[in-house]
C-alpha cells in the first residue's frame, strides 16, 4: 500500500497551494488518480487529507486512490494505518517523526520526490513491496494540474 501523506507532500513545492488548500488537495489527488490509471502508480494508494485540504475531496475511494481525512491529527491517521495494514506500507513523507513512527510499524519511506517524478511520468511504475528509500529520484518539477470534475 502507498500511504501520501498529503500535507507534507504538497507543502514541498512552493507554487502557491497555502492560497487555496481545497484546490491544492483536489489537484493532487487528481494527479494521484491520473498516475494510477496510467500505470505510473500501482494501486492501492490511500491519501490522508487534514484541515482545510479536506474540504477539496469528498472522502472515498476513485480510480485506485482511496481519499481519507483526518479528523484529529493527520501523523496519527497515517500511524495508525500503518500499523495495522495487512500488505507492505510505503509511506510518502519527508517527515522525519513520522517516519520514524511508520517505521516502528515496519513502513518503508520515500520522498515527495519520488512521488512527483511517478505522478509527473518522469519514472515508471515499481510496487511499492520492492520499494526503498534509495528509488528517489532527482528532482524533477512540473506544474500541477487538476481536473476540477471531481472535486467538490
């Protein structure tokens, strides 16, 4: 399972997404969706979306990505799927705390990298059971494109 810890995430490009964080959450997930059906991607990924990000996606699950959101602390959501996740966890973050809590939880870590180069098609597909914290890429910057059909 690919677990995104929305936030961090988008917080790690400065293109404006503090101005409207519904639109940057619904955005995001568009492009998860995008990169998943295109095979960039390898399902299942779940998205944690907290505070106002939330209002930009109706909980759920779409094209492979399941949307959920956090009604407390969004690190503790992501914990708390990690841990009791049945397959292999890949967490995207550079959160450094969480990672060391997913970790606890036997959760491998990526970069926001690594997930931009996938949802950008810079790189192809790898399953996250494979994964390590060596498959960063460089990196690589796109702007951001949403599909606003899907977002409420």
């Amino acid at each position: 399972m690919l677990l995104v810890d929305a936030a961090n995430v988008v917080g790690s490009r400065p293109d404006g997404w503090w101005r409207d964080r519904a639109a940057a959450a619904c955005g995001f997930v568009e492009r998860l969706r995008a990169a998943t059906l295109a095979g960039r991607l390898a399902p299942p990924v779940v998205v944690v979306l907290e505070g106002a990000a939330r209002s930009g996606v109706a909980p759920g699950e779409d094209a492979g990505v399941r949307v959920l959101h956090a009604t407390a602390s969004g690190d503790d959501l992501l914990v708390e799927l990690a841990m009791s996740s049945p397959r292999p966890v890949v967490l995207v973050s550079a959160d450094r705390q969480l990672r060391r809590r997913t970790g606890a939880a036997g959760a491998r870590a990526v970069g926001p990298d690594w997930l931009y180069a996938r949802i950008d098609g810079c790189l192809p597909v790898q399953a996250p059971s494979v994964l390590t914290e060596e498959a960063q890429p460089g990196r690589a910057r796109h702007r951001a494109t949403g599909d606003a059909q899907r977002c409420t």
